[in-house]
C-alpha cells in the first residue's frame, strides 16, 4: 500500500484549492452583470412605458375619442366606439370606416403596436374585405382601399382577408402586405395589390378566442413588420425591407371596409413608442441634408423582380420540377455510360 500525503492538496494555500477560488473583483463584476442583464430582459414593459407616446396612442377607455376637440382620435364613416373596442366596421355589408389621429408625427424612429381583432359569420373566404393601418399624408378621406382614399401618400400595412385573384392559390389568405405610395400609385384590387406591394406574409387572424397582434417599426429608414397571432406572446417575422423613405409628419389611422361580403373590424389598441437610436455625426448630417419630401422606397425594381420569381403559377412550378428532374435522369445516363466505358477500357487493360 502507498502511503499518500493528503496535506498538500487540503492546506487552504495548496495550488489545487487556490485553483477554484474565484477573485473578489471578478465576482462582483459577474454579479453586476447578472443585475444589469435581469433589469434590461425581465423588465421590458417599464422600459417601454417611459418611450410611449400617449399623444399618438389610442387605448382603452377611449376617453372622448370621435368627441370635437375632446380627443386626439376622430372618426369617420361606420366606426362606432364600445367599452372594448373601436369597431371599424360591423359584420355588415357595404360598410366602411376608420379612426385617425390629429396631431401629425415627427418622430425619426417608432415603433407602432396594433392590438385588433377579425371576427364574423362567414365562413373561410366568404367574409371581407380586411383592415388598414396608415401612416399617410392625408387623413378621414373615404376610399376604396380598405376604406381609405386610392392613390395615396404614405405608408400602409394592410391585413387582406379576401382573395380577389383566383389563379394565384399558392398565396392562402388573410394575407398581411406593406405599400409606400407616393400620391400617384394606384392599389391593384384586382390582384391584391401584388404590383405594388414591398413583401408580406400569411396571417390566419380570423374568428381567433386569443388576442391578435401587428408589430410595425421603422428605424433607420428600414420597415420591419412582425404579427403575433398564435396565442404564444411571440413575434413572428412577416417583412423587413431597407430603404424605406418616409418624411416626417404624417398622419396614423386605421380603416376598414366591408362589401358583399363582410367581418367585424376591430381596433382594441394602437399604441406608438419612440424608438432612441444613436447616430454618428456624419448620419445625422446626412440626414439633415437629404430632407425627405416624397415617400419611396430604394430598389423597388429589384423587390418586383424577387415578387414575380415568388408568384410563379402551378403550371410554371410543375414544368419547373419536371426539366429537373429530366436534367437528373440525363446526368444519370451519362455517368453509367462515362463508368461503362471506363470501366472497359480498365477491363482490356489487364486481359
């Protein structure tokens, strides 16, 4: 038996002790950085209650909102306030209206949180026709674009709950799309918008028992838009396109229409927070210098381009897969011919 001197290893100044023992200094760093992370991540809705703009807000009770002068919201058409919500439209048909601030906005960065919710009799693809939100250079003007003037100034995010071309199945509706217009850029109903839209995505939003939501943010001249409509509290991607050039103080609304065939449009909340973004020197004079009169977007040509790539019909899709597959058959062959030949000529090689 070997005797083995534990005296080393257990005295408190003995390398392997000393190893594990963590400095002070260190310890208390971690410790800082654990409280600081903790407040930030665990603690969002305080941080973002002190950049809510309440004055570009609309929330529950609606305290005089559609009152003269009692309130920074007025409506128009069929919209009509409840204790719950502000009801765009009715489960009725041939409706249409909407709900629009009165101070103009001139924050650079924001961030606007839409609380609403589709709901109705109908059933899938028996209802319409959807909701707007806006950030536009005109106000309360009455339209065909989900009750919203046709040919305007701005931005919108529209939520299509109705299908108007038949032939493009692969698209499944409700359907959430962006559109910058720039006074003269007419909104294709025919083909839901697709000619002019900046992207989108699928959005089932409808007759849903859990809150519904719209994420739309614009920071640095990029458009980001995000829907949490699953129940999770989760955001989910929908857009995001860069160079989006919006000027400043516009107009927030939201409006909906109904036809033949119709929904209850509900607003519950809109809620816009500043958003504080650094910018370097050189940034800020750039900006100062190229003053943005006219909404538009950079590249737009190129987004056309990458939408009609995505809009290909069944027809394309199937010739698509088919000289494909017809390519692989024929590199196939070729390889057994290529190996048969080889493999040959090896054989007369050796006999």
């Amino acid at each position: 038996m070997v005797a083995v001197d534990t005296s080393k290893c257990c005295d408190s100044k003995g390398p392997f002790v000393r190893r594990y023992i963590m400095p002070k200094k260190m310890f208390f760093t971690l410790v800082f950085l654990f409280v600081t992370l903790n407040e930030c991540f665990g603690d969002d809705d305080h941080e973002m209650e002190e950049f809510l703009k309440r004055e570009y807000s609309l929330s529950k009770p609606y305290q005089g909102v559609g009152s003269l002068g009692s309130s920074h919201w007025e409506l128009m058409g069929d919209a009509m306030v409840t204790t719950d919500q502000v009801r765009l439209t009715p489960d009725m048909q041939s409706r249409q209206g909407a709900v629009w601030s009165r101070i103009p906005c001139h924050l650079k960065d924001w961030e606007m949180q839409v609380h609403f919710k589709i709901h109705g009799q109908g059933k899938k693809n028996l209802n319409g026709d959807g909701l707007a939100v806006w950030y536009t250079k005109e106000r309360m003007q009455k339209g065909p674009v989900f009750g919203n003037m046709d040919n305007f100034t701005g931005l919108g995010i529209f939520v299509d709950t109705y299908p108007n071309e038949e032939k493009h199945i692969e698209r499944i509706f409700p359907f959430v799309l962006a559109m910058v217009g720039n006074g003269s850029i007419s909104y294709d109903h025919e083909r839901d918008g697709r000619p002019t839209e900046l992207g989108g995505c699928n959005a089932m939003v409808r007759n849903l028992k859990h809150d519904t939501f719209l994420f739309i943010r614009y920071v640095r001249r990029r458009l980001t838009v995000m829907i949490d409509i699953d129940g999770q509290h989760e955001w989910r991607d929908c857009l995001d396109i860069p160079g989006v050039r919006l000027p400043l103080g516009y107009y927030f609304g939201a409006s909906a229409i109904t036809g033949d065939l119709s929904d209850n449009h509900d607003i519950i909340s809109l809620k816009l927070y500043q958003l504080t973004v650094l910018r370097s020197k050189k940034e800020e004079e750039e900006e100062e210098q190229e003053e943005i009169t006219i909404p538009s977007v950079d590249n737009m040509d190129l987004l056309r381009l990458g939408q009609s790539d995505e809009g290909m019909s069944g027809l394309s899709i199937f010739f698509t897969v088919l000289f494909s597959m017809l390519g692989c058959v024929f590199l196939i062959i070729i390889g057994m011919v290529v190996y048969s030949q080889w493999n040959e000529s090896r054989r007369k090689r050796f006999y």
